[in-house]
C-alpha cells in the first residue's frame, strides 16, 4: 500500500528540486545576458566585392557592440592586427581593403566584413574581440588539421592570457 505522506515529501521534494534548477538557470541567463557575443568567420565575402579571404563578424547580442580589435591569423599562429596595421601605414594609397557594414554593430543580427587583399603572409584564419570581451573569438580555416586548430587556438588563447 502507498503511504500519502511518502508520495507528499517526494512530490515536495522534485518540486523543490525543479524550482530550484530553474532558479539558477534565471539567474544565469541574467548574468549573461549584458555579456557580449560574437561569431567570427573566415572565408570569402558573399557576394564577392573582393578576392581572398575576408574576416566576418555576426552580433549575437541583443545590445549595441564595439568590435575593438579584429584581424587575421598565420600559418604560425601570428595575429596580424589590422586596426594596428592601419594605424602604422602613413600612405594613403589604396591598400587593398574591402568593407562591408561599420564596426559598431547595432542590434543582434547585424554583420561586419572586411578583406585585406595585399597580405605578404598566407592568412589562415581570423578574429576579433569587442570591447566588452576578455577573449578574442577565432575561427581558422577548415581545410587546416584539426590537431593544428586546437593548437593554434591555444596558443592564441595563452598568448593573450600571459601578455
């Protein structure tokens, strides 16, 4: 025979337990919720307004961002910045850039693209960071091996934490 009690204290109990997974789960979605996302890609631009490779960056963020820092990877894992590129080039031929949207992305959803077309190095892969990340988002071509991929993203990452 089934004691009611004993069927309360476990109903009881998985209603504690439910109300309180779903308790934190809030309390973490509101934590993050402010926190900025990106998504980096590396490949042509779609159309293609230039040749190469270009960097691609999608806002998954419900609020307004900054992309601070941005540029493409090497074969060795270098990080080839380009605001800093463009900021110690004192000519102002045309270098080759092409862009597509503004670094300030407005609302979840929205896209910047840039390719840099005279590059001396085989480029890789890309990144960025936004103003409000502690780590830079990365993505590196599929067609590098895997092992080298997690190699590479390592090192990026351990580069940045030690610098």
């Amino acid at each position: 025979m089934v004691d009611i009690d004993q069927v309360t204290k476990w109903v009881t109990l998985a209603g504690a337990v439910a109300g309180g997974v779903t308790g934190v789960l809030g309390y973490w979605e509101k934590i993050n919720e402010k926190s900025d996302r990106i998504k980096v890609r590396f490949g042509p631009m779609h159309p293609p307004i230039a040749p190469g490779e270009s960097l691609h960056v999608l806002s998954q963020s419900d609020h307004q961002l900054q992309v601070h820092d941005y540029g493409f990877i090497d074969e060795r894992g270098r990080l080839l910045s380009l605001p800093d590129l463009w900021a110690n080039t004192f000519d102002d031929q045309d270098d080759g850039t092409a862009t597509r949207g503004k670094t300030t992305l407005e609302k979840r959803g929205d896209i910047w693209e840039v390719a840099y077309v005279t590059l001396r190095d085989k480029q890789i892969g890309a990144y960025a960071k936004t103003v409000g990340q502690t780590s830079r988002s990365v993505d590196i071509s599929r067609s590098i091996p895997k092992y080298k991929r997690w190699y590479l993203r390592f090192k990026i990452w351990w580069a940045a934490e030690w610098q």
